[in-house]
C-alpha cells in the first residue's frame, strides 16, 4: 500500500456518518473515511451476522470488540478474537464472514 500524500488529521468517529446494511442475516453499521485510494471503516456488526457473499478484497484489520468467524473459500476456519488482527491481500484466499455474538472491526484497505 502507497499513502499518497495528503495534510495531517485527527478524526472523531462520533463526527464520522453511520450507515445501516443487512447481511444475510443480522444487520452491520459502517462509518468510513476516504484518503485518496484508502478507505478507512468502523464497522459494528449485529449478533448472529451473517454476510450475503464472499470478499475477495485485502484488508488490514484489529477486532475492537466481539468475535469474528472467518471461513476461507479452501475450508479453512479461524476466530478473531478482541485485540487479534487479520491481514490479507487482494485476490487472496476469499473470505466470509459470520459471527455470533457481535464484533466491532477497524479496517484499512
């Protein structure tokens, strides 16, 4: 990733516009900034969320809150827990996700 230049900034979420989606069951909310090529999101998600399709996008995230269930397009299975991380490329290893219990993510990609 390349971060192209733009003027320094301190963002407060509370001032950041909250958006609703549904999944394929349960409901996400994302708020999210543009940095030129960089999207950067908050996002909350709903108990028993479950997405409507598999992501094929590179992200870099930290799980703020929750848990989060991660099904790989080959089978494999893993839980990012509170505090854990997840890094992927694009094109990579196509992803879907559930959860639970509810999680809330921070995203750059």
């Amino acid at each position: 990733m390349k971060i192209e230049s733009f003027p320094f900034q301190a963002i407060s979420w509370t001032s950041v516009p909250r958006e609703e989606y549904k999944g394929e069951t349960g409901t996400y909310y994302t708020q999210q900034l543009m940095m030129n090529d960089i999207r950067v999101r908050m996002i909350e998600y709903s108990t028993d969320f479950k997405a409507d399709h598999w992501c094929t996008k590179g992200h870099v995230l930290l799980c703020l809150e929750g848990e989060l269930d991660i099904l790989l397009k080959d089978g494999r299975k893993m839980k990012l827990l509170k505090d854990m991380s997840l890094f992927i490329g694009d094109e990579n290893e196509p992803h879907f996700i559930s959860t639970a219990i509810g999680c809330k993510l921070f995203i750059v990609d």
